[in-house]
C-alpha cells in the first residue's frame, strides 16, 4: 500500500461495477481537494469481452474527453507523475463486479462464534452455501461430504476465547482439513481463521499445502460475549481481492497500476460511514444504501461503530434469476403502480438476471424495476435490523435506528425518472422513523471516498465540504398507533426570509412541504401525547433544515407500513402517493 501521508495532487479512482465502469477525477483546486469530472463506460468484465481493461480504457479516454487532459499514453500506460496540467499521480481501485465467492463457515457454537462468523460473511460478497458447527446432526463424514461437493471458494472459521476452547476447535480444523485435501488441485479453497489466537499458528502449520491460501486473523469474539468485526473485515476485504486477483482477466494488471490501493467496494462504503459517524457529532446513527447489481450494501454507523450487511442474493443483476427462491412473487407484486400480469414480472426477472445491464423500455418494465427495487431494499433493511445492537438508539425493536443523514446510490434510485419516485422507492422499503435527511450521491462516490483516504486523509473530507451530495428530502415520520384520521402533529415551517407554513398532519397522511435547494428553514414540531416524531412521545421540538429537491415531506402511513389488500385500491393509493410527490 502507498504511504497515507504521501502527497498526491491529481488522484484518478477507478469504479469497476458489473455493469458500469466509472472513472473519477479528484485534484487540487486553490489548494483544496475537489471532485473534477465522472466519466461512465459500459463494464467489459463479463461475456463477451470478459477483460475489465478494455472497460478501463474505454472510460479513461472518455475522461480524457470530457476534461481535455490526457492520462494514457499511445501503449495504454498511465502517464504518471502528473504534469502540464496531464497524467495522474496515484490511481485508486474500488470493485464489485466479479462473481459472488461461494462460502462455507465453521464455528464452535451456534448461538456464538457461528453467528460472528456469519456477520462476519456478510461484510463482504460472499454467499454461505454451508454452516458447520459443533451443534451440527451430520456425523464428521458427512461434514467432510458437505464440503468436498460444495467445493467453496472461501472457508471461514471462528470457535473459541483467546487461550479458551481447543480441542473442539482442533476438531473441527481437522474435518476442514480433510475436506481440503480431499478437493483436487487448482480448486482447494481459501480459508480465513478467526478463532482462539493460541491455535492460529498450529492450524495454519496443520493446513500446509491444503488450501489456496490460508490467512490468520484475529478472534472475532476474543473473549465472554464481545463480538469485535473490524481486523477481521479488512482480512476478508484482502481475501476477496487477492481472489479476484487470480480469477478475474485484467485484475491483477489494474491492482499494479495502483500499487495495491485496490479495495472491494462493499468495505470502502463501510469504512467511509464509520468515520463520518466519528466526524459527525450525533446522536443519531449515519447510514447508508447502495443498491448495486451486484449486492445490495447497507453501512449504518453510530460513533464510530459500523453495522454492515452486504447481500449478493438481492443485487439487481445475475441474483434476480434466483429471487423467487427467497422471496415469494406477491410480494414483489404488492409495490407494482400499473397493472401488470404475474408472468411479466416473471419474464423481467429472468432477462434482468441474463442481462444486468439492460434497462427499462417501456412503463411496464418501469414499474417491475422499481418494484423488485422495493421489495429487496425491503429485505436487506429487514436483515440488517437484526445485527443491530442495544446501543443504537431506535424506538421499537422492528424500526431501524434513528438516522441522520440516509445516503443513497444506485442507478436504479438516482436515475429514476422523477426524485417522486426515488424516494417512494426508499420509504416504502427502508421505512424510517422520526426526522431524516435522504442524501443522494448521484456518482456512487462514497466508496471512492472510503478508498481515497487509504492515500490522503484530507481528500474525502475536503470533497464531502465541497457539496458532491444531493438533497433529496427532509423526511418526518411520526410514529403512532391511531387510526387513519386521527390528528397526530402540527406545527410551522419558518424561512430564514420570514414566510411561514402551518400545517397539521392525520394518521395515513401523505404531504409535502416545498423547501428549494439553497434555502434553509426552523421546522417547529408539535406532536400528541401519543406521538413519537423523535423527540420521546408527546415532546416538541424543532430542528434546522436545508433545501432539498422535495423539501419537506411528511410520511404518516404508519410504521411497519401496511399497503391495502385490495388490487385496485392499492394501485389508486400508490399512484396519489406518486402524485404527491410531483411526479
């Protein structure tokens, strides 16, 4: 990796998507970082070029274009040191594309390391295929089956306190062991172990030959009942990488270029949300959602700890072929605005799965893509709902954390057809509760960021001052059990230039305030005694607001949020709530 304290002026950052190739250029203006220029290019990473280069080139010289700078030489090299205003000084390498890593985890207890291990799986794109645990039915043979015909890319292990359990962990290593030198050649997976440190060393001698490669971490549950993610996270990051190192044409030859500043995508979204939870004074959490073709990504951070779901099974690329398998059709369906039969919705799901980059061509197809978008945010928050510990201050054990700001990204959210839709799209699936800002990041820069700071701290802290996000609204939800109807809040919007707006808001009440961009406000909120707006049932309150595309919008549908039962009613319902919205 490059020294974190070496200056860099003109820093090029590579996006390698499964459908879409970014490049982004950051430089110094007046002596401050800012973000230059985007360039996007199709992702030549998959069938039929199946070389992530040609994609790189591609979007270089469209870069190249765009900002009237050269940073390729006539033998596709990079020009580097940067000079005359051309060339770059350091490139920096996020990815997501790349196929999922079939997995297999392996912990002492259940209840324990087994659950660790699985946060652990899903801080990165990984599918567990198998768990193995101690608790397990399934005789040492079928264990050592399992895993010879699931031929996992990765094998994760966790079991026992620092100086703790060993001889079952010894056990279990054993099994895992045999399995792999029962796997052919050329197909022995990798394994990362994050169990008891005294045993590191000698499992990892016991293993030798028998695997791709074999990586130490440390313990994720070191000792009682202490669950602690991070090394362990960035071991798995590497991991990831230095198989995608080996598996992918043209990677390996994009990791030299940058020297090594080449990080998962998922990792570096989740690493820049941690610090910003740390910079932010708050006692709110900072959360955010990536809805990728490759894996739906949700960081949520509160004062420096990170909660992290990454979830392949729900990308809006290859994974929808198999959505069916994890959710049932009527429950996609439900979010549907036209009427649609369910044998579209079927066919959209398996050409979206055949071709992840193919976008909507008509009103229909429209509608199935924002409502598959709905249904498998709906499922990841849900998730990610259970990972979340007693320290983050939410108000029921079935809402999400109160946040502040959501950041969102994604071609299917930030290039809908009206901001009306993206953020129906957002609030029907994340559902969230009291006040919060929705950010857009329209360039899918938070990753970058995340990998940027790898090089120069100063850089994502200077761009985010810079105003690279977009407001998209400021959202009140007040939470009550009333019936449709029932009088929940009032209160008063109040302009820095002095106009005022009144307003009352009812049970299932759908409204929106106008605040443009550039303006700012004091929001006056007075609920019941039977309300929650965040303030604890009942409480006033006011809070300071910034202009947004939407202004302020007010969603009293309820929490959970339950749609009619009705066919007609609920297409009638969603297309006023589409309305309202302006769309």
């Amino acid at each position: 990796m490059a020294d974190p304290f070496v200056e860099t002026d003109t820093i090029l950052a590579i996006d390698l998507g499964l459908c879409n190739t970014r490049a982004i250029l950051f430089d110094l203006v007046d002596g401050h970082y800012r973000f230059i220029a985007i360039a996007v290019s199709p992702s030549t990473v998959t069938a039929p070029l199946n070389d992530l280069r040609i994609g790189i080139f591609q979007v270089i010289e469209q870069l190249e274009k765009i900002t009237g700078r050269e940073f390729l030489r006539s033998n596709k090299t990079l020009i580097s040191p940067s000079g005359d205003d051309n060339g770059i000084d350091c490139l920096i390498n996020v990815f997501s594309a790349g196929s999922t890593l079939r997995t297999v985890i392996v912990g002492l207890v259940k209840d324990d390391s087994l659950k660790s291990i699985r946060n652990l799986a899903d801080t990165s794109y990984t599918t567990v295929i198998d768990c193995l645990s101690m608790g397990d039915q399934r005789k040492p043979d079928e264990w050592i089956d399992t895993i010879i015909k699931i031929n996992p890319d990765t094998i994760l292990m966790a079991g026992g306190t620092d100086s703790g359990a060993s001889m079952s962990m010894r056990r279990l290593a054993d099994y895992v062991g045999l399995a792999c030198y029962l796997i052919p050649e050329g197909k022995k997976p990798s394994i990362l172990f994050t169990g008891n440190q005294s045993l590191a060393d000698g499992i990892k001698e016991s293993f030798g030959s028998l695997t791709s490669t074999f990586r130490v971490s440390s313990n994720i549950r070191p000792y009682g009942l202490v669950e602690d993610l991070q090394p362990a996270v960035k071991d798995l990051a590497e991991l990831v990488t230095q198989i995608n190192r080996n598996r992918i044409p043209g990677f390996e030859d994009i990791y030299s270029w940058s020297g090594g500043n080449t990080l998962p995508s998922c990792y570096a979204h989740g690493r820049m949300i941690r610090f910003m939870s740390k910079a932010f004074e708050s006692k709110k959490g900072i959360m955010a959602v990536d809805l990728g073709a490759s894996a739906v990504t949700i960081s949520l951070g509160f004062i420096g700890q990170l909660i992290q779901g990454v979830y392949p099974r729900f990308g809006l690329g290859f994974a929808l072929s198999d959505l069916l398998e994890t959710t049932p059709l009527e429950n996609i369906t439900r979010w549907l605005t036209v009427e649609i039969s369910p044998g579209y919705v079927k066919d959209y799901l398996k050409q979206k799965g055949n071709y992840p980059a193919s976008i909507p061509v008509n009103r229909e197809d429209l509608a199935v893509q924002q409502a598959v978008a709905r249904q498998v945010l709906y499922l990841a928050v849900e998730q990610i709902k259970e990972k979340i510990p007693s320290e983050f201050p939410r108000l029921y054990d079935f809402t999400l954390p109160y946040c502040e700001p959501i950041i969102v990204s994604g071609s299917t959210l930030v290039n809908a057809p009206t901001f009306g839709q993206t953020l129906l799209i957002l609030l029907d699936s994340i559902q969230p509760v009291g006040t919060t800002t929705f950010i857009l990041d329209p360039n899918h820069l938070l990753p970058i960021l995340g990998a940027v700071a790898d090089v120069n701290p100063s850089v994502p802290v200077q761009v985010l001052e810079s105003g690279v996000f977009e407001g998209l609204a400021f959202v009140v939800t007040p939470v009550s059990n009333a019936r449709n109807g029932t009088p929940l809040l009032s209160g008063s919007l109040i302009s820095n230039d002095g106009n005022t707006i009144t307003f009352e808001i009812d049970q299932g009440a759908f409204e929106v305030l106008p605040l443009p961009i550039g303006r700012s406000a004091r929001l006056v909120l007075e609920p019941r005694h039977h309300v929650d707006v965040g303030f604890g049932f009942g409480k006033k309150g006011e809070v300071q607001v910034s202009g947004t595309h939407l202004g302020v919008v007010f969603d009293a549908r309820g929490r959970p949020l339950v749609l009619p039962g009705n066919d007609n009613t609920r297409l009638e319902m969603m297309n006023k709530w589409i309305w309202t919205l302006g769309s």
